[in-house]
C-alpha cells in the first residue's frame, strides 16, 4: 500500500490543509493519505486534553474522503510527539513512506529529533509556502541523503494561529473549515480565551 503522511498540529484543521492533501491524493495517486495530529508536540506547549478536540477536529474534516484516514498512533504512546518515533511505526508496516511538509518547517529539518534516522524511512513533499522561495538552497539536503520534491499549489493563506484569532473575535469562519469542525468549535466553546 502506498502511504502519505501529513502531520501537525491542526489546530484548528482547516480548509488549506485538506486541499494540499487532496492535491497529493491526485498527483501521487496514493492508496492512502494519513493525517496524524501531533498529541504533545515537541516545539510547543500543549494541553493534553485539548489535543483530543484536535484528533476529533481532523477525524471530523476528513469523513467525505474514503481515501482520508485520520491515526491517533501518538496518542497512544507517552511523551514527546516526535515524527521519528512515528514513522518508524508506520514503516514497520508500510516501508518507506511520504510525508508532507511546508517549505517552513523543512527549513529546520536537520535540527529535528533523530533526522539522520528519519531521512531514510520517508520522501518528503514539501510545498512551498512562500514567494521567492530558492529550491536551489536545498541541493546539499540531497547529498546529505534526504529524498525529497517540491511542489507548488497556489497558496491559500489561511493559518491555524490567525483562524484562532477570528474565532476568538466571534468572525465568520465558514469559508476557512469543513462544516463539522466549525460545529464542533461552536459546540465545545473552542479557542475562546
């Protein structure tokens, strides 16, 4: 089975993400693209409850696409969500996987927990997220062994921190998620504070 991984912290998922998967689903021609929440993220503070509301939000967004599938593998192991203890589960049932990545977090891909581990278990797709970008600046990762492609996608600029920002304003935010996360924000008095 060909697998693709997107992970982050989807907090709140929105509607650019589900776009950039749909884009791989079609270009790649996946069996399956996996979105996995992070549960602790190693780069921010997190409330592990609201985490949950996280995972629920994403399994939510996906539930129209039968090739979507959402994974709480994180929330099942104690500590530190970090990819590589991740995708090494995943490759011990799948091999080697893909993984999507913006162009900003690929920025500090040689500072992540175990990378030189990691860069052989995954071909990353990293989507450029901003204008100007040099894919030439990057050649050296190639020699360093990591398997990786760019790609473009006209660049929907919604992020998770200003959606947060709309919602605790009261703003419409009916064009930026699914229907269902929305709902489920409105429900659960999410990101009010």
């Amino acid at each position: 089975m060909e697998l693709c991984v997107f992970q982050g912290t989807f907090n709140p998922i929105h509607n650019a993400h589900l776009r950039v998967a749909e884009y791989v689903l079609n270009k790649y021609n996946f069996d399956k693209l996996v979105f996995i929440p992070a549960a602790n993220p190693p780069h921010k503070d997190c409330d592990l409850n609201f985490s949950l509301h996280r995972l629920k939000m994403a399994e939510l967004a996906v539930r129209t696409n039968p090739k979507f599938a959402v994974s709480d593998i994180e929330y099942r192991r104690d500590g530190k969500s970090y990819t590589y203890l991740t995708i090494k589960e995943l490759y011990k049932t799948y091999g080697k996987v893909s993984f999507i990545i913006g162009t900003d977090a690929f920025k500090k891909i040689e500072t992540w927990y175990e990378t030189d581990k990691l860069k052989e278990l995954v071909k990353f797709i990293v989507f450029i997220r901003e204008d100007n970008f040099d894919i030439s600046k990057y050649d050296y990762l190639k020699d360093k062994g990591y398997d990786f492609e760019f790609q473009t996608l006209p660049y929907q600029d919604i992020s998770s921190t200003e959606l947060r920002e709309k919602i605790k304003n009261g703003e419409d935010i009916k064009s930026l998620v699914p229907a269902e996360v929305e709902e489920y924000i409105k429900e659960n008095g999410l990101y009010k504070d």
